[in-house]
C-alpha cells in the first residue's frame, strides 16, 4: 500500500495534477511510512499493527523536533526582516492550509528516519560485526554535552549562514549523553555494548531519506531551496551537495531529540 500511494502520487504529480503536486512531500512519505512498517512487519515488528501509539506518538514527536531546526534557520522569526538562513519554502498554499502542510511534512521526518534505520540495521550488522563494547566515561559525556550545548546557543546569538554545522551537530552531542545517563536509548550506550549497527544504520539512513527528500521536493510545486556559503552552485537537484552531507548528523540529532522526548513521558522507556 505504501508504494502504491507513492507510485500513484508520483504519477499524478507529473501529470501536473495540482493538488498531488502541491501535497507531492506529505503524501510520499506518508506511503514510505507505510511501506517501512510494512516491511518491518515481515520481522514481527509492525507499528501500525502492534503499536500504533507509539507510532502516532513518534509522528507528534517528529513536529517540534523539526520546528527545533526551523527556528534556527530563521531565529528571528518575529521580525518581517527575519533571514532566512539556509532553506527557503516556495509555491506554498495560503494559510489555514499552509499550517496543515506543515504539520503533515514535519510529522512524518521522525518516523521515516528511524523506521528506515531500523530496517536496515540487520544487513548493517552483517558487515559492521559486534564490538567488545566497554564503559564510556563520564567525563566524556558531560565534554560532549557542554560542547553540544556550547554549539546549540551560538548560531542564536549570532544568526549565520556559516554556522550549518553546528546546528546539526549540536543536538546529538548534546542529548545523547543526557539520555545515556538517564538510561534510554542512546550512540553512547550502544557502543559500550558493542553495538555498532545502530550509529551506522542512522547514518545511513539519513543519507538515504535525504536522497528521496530531494528527489520528491524536485518534482513538488510547494517545496523548498537551499544556500550554503560555499559550493553552493554543486548541487543535487535543489540541495547543495555540501549540505547534503547534513543529513548524516541529521538523523543522530532526530533519534537522540526522539527518545529525549519520549523519555519525558511515563513508561516510554524506548529501545
């Protein structure tokens, strides 16, 4: 069902069917969603067939993580002067349904991530083995944390277009080690497992998404541009190819932001 509604919203999108168009990024990922838990339920994990709290409740999650990212591209949004640092929305609708698209969009980048990484991760652990794992220091974790935390506040204080990196790097340096401590899901206590599929699976799979986002935002008339300060003319179809290394950070920022929050909430414990 997930691939038929992306095929089909695809199809129609090239057809210059206006509403499909409009919508082309929603839809599509709704139907990769989709087609994800599908493929996990072939391995007994199905969200939708087992949890789907958990799975809207990964989606509602997913929507403050990215306006998170939204207020750094544009922090001095209350100003009608505000910059717009790094990527820049076009051809949306009007208000009310602007604000629908939003949510819809923002809603499905956390569970696409994690689904994908969680799919995966198997074939990743074939090639990647186990390692012997080993106790993290805690002076390691609160380094990063302040590090991370020193990382989140500069590009507020100082809005730049420079300062790319630093906002995704920021959250997982800085979250990861808090979620260690407090024991959920973590980089941090997988690798004193020996756990290397995990970090290399994020990764892996936030490349992955940020391949379809582009290929989808390409063939959308409601989509969205992006400025980098260097070699921003290299570019894959909208995305300077610089910044589209961003979306390896990305991804470990969206699972450490995911069970951050979730861990505030009773018996979410995560895995």
């Amino acid at each position: 069902m997930g691939l038929g509604v992306i095929a089909v919203n695809v199809a129609l999108a090239l057809a210059k069917v206006g509403w499909a168009a409009q919508n082309l990024t929603p839809i599509c990922w709704t139907g990769f969603v989709l087609a994800a838990d599908g493929a996990l339920a072939a391995r007994g994990r199905s969200r939708l067939r087992d949890a789907p709290g958990e799975l809207a409740l990964m989606a509602a999650i997913s929507i403050p993580s990215w306006l998170l990212f939204e207020l750094y591209d544009r922090p001095r949004f209350w100003a009608a002067s505000g910059p717009e640092l790094w990527w820049h929305y076009s051809g949306l609708p009007p208000w009310p349904w602007r604000g629908l698209g939003y949510a819809w969009s923002f809603a499905t980048i956390t569970p696409a991530v994690l689904l994908l990484a969680e799919l995966i991760e198997p074939a990743i652990a074939r090639v990647t083995g186990r390692g012997e794992g080993g106790r993290v220091p805690a002076e390691l974790g609160v380094g990063l944390a302040i590090f991370g935390a020193i990382l989140a506040v500069i590009p507020l204080l100082w809005p730049s277009e420079y300062f790319a990196a630093d906002v995704w790097l920021a959250w997982p340096l800085l979250l990861d080690p808090i979620n260690h401590r407090l024991s959920r899901p973590s980089i941090l206590g997988d690798l004193e497992k020996g756990r290397r599929s995990r970090p290399v699976a994020l990764v892996a799979a936030g490349l992955a998404c940020g391949v379809l986002w582009e290929s989808w935002n390409w063939l959308a008339s409601a989509r969205w541009s992006y400025t980098v300060p260097f070699l921003g003319g290299v570019k894959f179809y909208a995305m300077p190819l610089l910044g589209f290394l961003g979306f390896a950070p990305f991804a470990l920022a969206i699972f450490a932001l995911y069970h951050f929050l979730r861990g505030r909430l009773p018996d979410r414990a995560g895995s």
